[in-house]
C-alpha cells in the first residue's frame, strides 16, 4: 500500500494533522496535541450546581411532607385511643389511609419533579456532545459527517444519555425511625406513579428526626465526563455499521 502510494506520489501516513495552510507553509500538528489543548466542557460544575439546587428545593418539600405525614398519623392515633370503640378505630384507620394516600401522592410528584428536571438537564448536555463529536470526527480525524449521518449520531447519543440516566439510582435518606413512614410513601407512590423504581430510602442516624437527605447512589465522583464518554462510545461503532441512507453515496466519509 505504502510503495503504491509513494508511486503515485502520495505520502504515507503520518499520524499529524493538516490544520490549515498559512505563510509559512502547512500548519501540523497530532490528535494527542488537539486533545491536549482541548477546553473540557463544564459538565461537572453545570451538574453540581444543578443537583445542589434541586436538592435543596426538593429536601424542602420532601421535608415538609413528612412532617405532614407524621403529625396526622399521630393526630388519628391519638383519636382512636382516645374513642377506644371498634367504631372509632375503624374510622381512624379510614382517615389514616386517605391521608396516607394524599401523602404518597405528594411526595410521589416531588421525586417526578427531580426526575424531570434532571432529565432536561440530559437534553441539554446532548447538542453539547453532538458538537463535541462531530468535532473530534472532522477536526481530529477528517471525517466529514453528511447530514443523514448527523441524525443518526444524534439519534444515537439520545439513546445512549438516556441509559446512562435509567442507571442512576436516587436516594431517599432520613433518620432511621422515619425509615418505615417514608418507605410506606415511597411505595404507594410506585405503585400510583410510572418511572419512580429507580428511587429507595436509606436511613442515616447523623440525621435528625423528620430531616431529609437527596443523593444519588453512584454519586458526583462517577459521574464523570470520562465515564459518560465511556457509555457513549458504542455510538462510533453503530454509526460505522449503520447501512448507507438511500441516496447517500458510498464515499461520503473522507480522510482518517
């Protein structure tokens, strides 16, 4: 290959990268210098502060629905004690259950509301790393992408964000005597309420009673750009085996 090459006048492969032709003749350089030189996307920080915010806002209003659900299961104990007849507890418990049920179903629409905003969080992060791609195909390697192939890399990074996010478990953490109030809610909730499976309560005794704590189970540290590039690097391999749009001409990928 490289003696046909070198016969046709071709030069052999290098391994650097023609950026540009100035004054001073081609301007080169190698992929490990692009990459080098390459500003990091903040997603990190982008996440963290997101997550801190959601937190707070979320802690708050889980907070408030426990102590909600705390005060009226005490209250409707303390009636039926208080009656002491068949009549008076059956009453009670009918009242605890209307109130266990409109509990659950707050706090089932607190955890939605996290998921929701952690999921338009994801769609933002997708026209980022399309760009990135597209980027590190044309610019570091000389692939050009026809606009078919575009949306076929989108379609797939879509697929590949929201398995990353359908992995990340979400905890519920609070003191361990609110453990078994909490996980009757969360339970309800799952079964009134699709796409809360991911969501388990811990309990924490540094916690004080009716505090509430949101983290997520893999936590900031795995979350990484590096381990997200990780699960979307399938993509580079679906976009190679992806048969030829109709129309599209075979040699629409040039250089590498």
């Amino acid at each position: 290959m490289s003696s046909s090459n070198a016969s046709r006048g071709i030069p052999s492969a290098t391994g650097r990268v023609v950026m540009g032709i100035g004054a001073a003749g081609p301007q080169e350089t190698t992929v490990a210098e692009i990459e080098a030189r390459r500003t990091p996307f903040p997603f990190e920080r982008m996440e963290a502060e997101f997550w801190e915010r959601t937190k707070a806002k979320a802690q708050d209003m889980a907070k408030e629905v426990l102590a909600q659900a705390m005060t009226e299961a005490e209250r409707i104990r303390a009636a039926a004690r208080e009656e002491g007849l068949a009549q008076g507890a059956a009453e009670a418990q009918s009242q605890f259950e209307t109130h266990l049920s409109e509990m659950s179903q707050a706090f089932g629409e607190t955890l939605a509301a996290i998921q929701g905003d952690r999921k338009t969080l994801w769609h933002g992060y997708r026209q980022d790393f399309v760009a990135l791609l597209r980027l590190a195909l044309e610019k570091s390697f000389g692939i050009l992408l026809t606009d078919a192939r575009r949306e076929i890399l989108a379609s797939l990074l879509e697929e590949a964000l929201d398995l990353i996010d359908s992995r990340t478990g979400l905890s519920v953490i609070v003191h361990p005597d609110d453990v078994p109030m909490i996980e009757e809610l969360l339970q309800r909730a799952v079964h009134s309420r699709q796409g809360l499976e991911r969501w388990h309560v811990r309990g924490d005794a540094a916690l004080l009673p009716g505090g509430v704590r949101l983290e997520s189970r893999d936590g900031m540290v795995d979350n990484t750009v590096d381990n997200r590039f990780a699960e979307v690097a399938r993509i580079f391999d679906q976009l190679s085996a992806r048969p030829e749009a109709d129309g599209e001409a075979k040699d629409d990928v040039h250089g590498a």
